[in-house]
C-alpha cells in the first residue's frame, strides 16, 4: 500500500518521518509553553490569595486594636 509519505515498499520516506518529527516536536514545545503558562497562573493565583488572606489579617488586627483602644478610653471616662 502506497500513501503520501510511503515509499515503494510501504516504508515512510525520509522527508515524510522529517515532518512527522517536526510536526511532534512543535507540539511538544507547545504543550511545554501551555505549562509553563498553566504553572504561572497557578503561582499568580495562589500568590493572590495569600495576599488578601494576609490584608484580611490585617485589617483584623486593626480592628481588634481600635476595639480595644475606644474600650480603654470609654472605661477611663
């Protein structure tokens, strides 16, 4: 059986296993990018998230100190 690519004897033809490296090569370089974009965006995300936990903490402490603070004033007065 002879197809495009196929030589006489059904073998695939050096051009033909060139493209066909080529072409799996590049995938290859594609799925690496999307990756390392997917890894990227994960980091960022998980980044993100510690920093609103951390100004959440914040603002909690802030709140508690300011609490504790017009406590201490309204039991001086």
């Amino acid at each position: 059986m002879r197809g495009e690519g196929m030589d006489a004897g059904g073998d695939m033809t050096a051009p033909f296993k060139k493209q066909i490296y080529s072409k799996s090569m590049e995938e290859m370089e594609h799925e690496r990018e999307m990756l390392r974009m997917k890894q990227e965006h994960e980091i960022r995300m998980q980044r993100e998230k510690a920093e609103a936990e951390l100004r959440m903490e914040e603002a909690r402490k802030e709140w508690v100190i300011s609490l504790v603070e017009s406590l201490n004033k309204r039991d001086r007065e």
